[in-house]
C-alpha cells in the first residue's frame, strides 16, 4: 500500500514538476509569474526526489539506482533555485545550469520509464536536446544578449 501510494505521489509530482517547467520556461522571465510556477517546480521537484529516494529504499535490489539519480537530479534544481534567490556572483548562469539540467533529468525520466525499454534513445534525446540549449543561453547571458533581471 505505502509503494502504491509513494508511487502516485511521484507521478503526481513528476507530471506537475514538467508542467511547472514548461509554464516558468513560456513566461517572462521577471519577478511575477516567472518567480511564482518557478517556486512551484522546485517544490514538485522535491516530492519527485524525496518519493524516488523512499522507492529506492524500499525496494532495493531493483531500485536503488534511483538514489543516486533522485540525488543528482535534485542538486541542479536546487542550484538553479538557490542561485535565483540567493543571486551571488553570476548568479543567472547558475539559475540557468540548474533549472535546465534538473529539467533535463526529468524529462528523461518520463520518456525512459515510458519507452526506455524500446531503444536507447529516450535516455539520452533530452540531454542531446537540451545540453546546446542550455550552451546557446549560457553564452547568450555571458555576451549580454539576455537580461540580467531582478
């Protein structure tokens, strides 16, 4: 019963955590909505990392490799959030860094638990998608191209 339910959650969470990505990522990137659905992602991105962790406990032998990603996952959302609030020393990159390889993870998450089984592309379309994203606007904030909002 506690699996099914831990489960759920996880689905539940990881669903709205991609909604939440895609909504912060489709508005203005300003204190307001941005802020707002990018606050909401980082909170379903805990309950998707703290469930994974439970299921890999409880189930072990089959799942223990969910630790280390659940673990790993949730240190770039919490760099992107983290670097957002905290704004420090080149603080959007971050924001940038962690937001997009933590949505990276997840959104290879979905497509390799539904089709992993398939081939081995869904591991690795997203990371192949988003890794020159994430180059392209990293130098597009480093040449002054993009705001250095507030």
């Amino acid at each position: 019963m506690l699996q099914i339910l831990l489960i759920s959650l996880h689905v539940l969470a990881g669903a709205a955590a991609i909604l939440f990505g895609f909504g912060a990522m489709s508005v203005k990137k300003k204190q307001g909505w941005h802020t707002q659905i990018g606050n909401l992602y980082h909170a379903a991105f805990v309950v998707v990392a703290v469930t994974a962790s439970a299921l890999a406990i409880l189930n072990w032998k089959s799942l223990w490799w969910f630790l280390p990603v659940a673990i790993f996952s949730y240190a770039f959302a919490l760099l992107g959030f983290l670097a957002a609030k905290l704004k420090f020393k080149n603080w959007l990159r971050f924001h940038l860094l962690g937001q997009g390889g933590s949505f990276i993870a997840l959104f290879t998450a979905l497509l390799a638990v539904n089709f992993g089984s398939i081939s081995i592309l869904p591991w690795i379309i997203p990371t192949l998608i988003g890794t020159p994203i994430l180059i392209w606007f990293k130098r597009e904030i480093k040449a002054g191209r993009r705001p250095k909002y507030s």
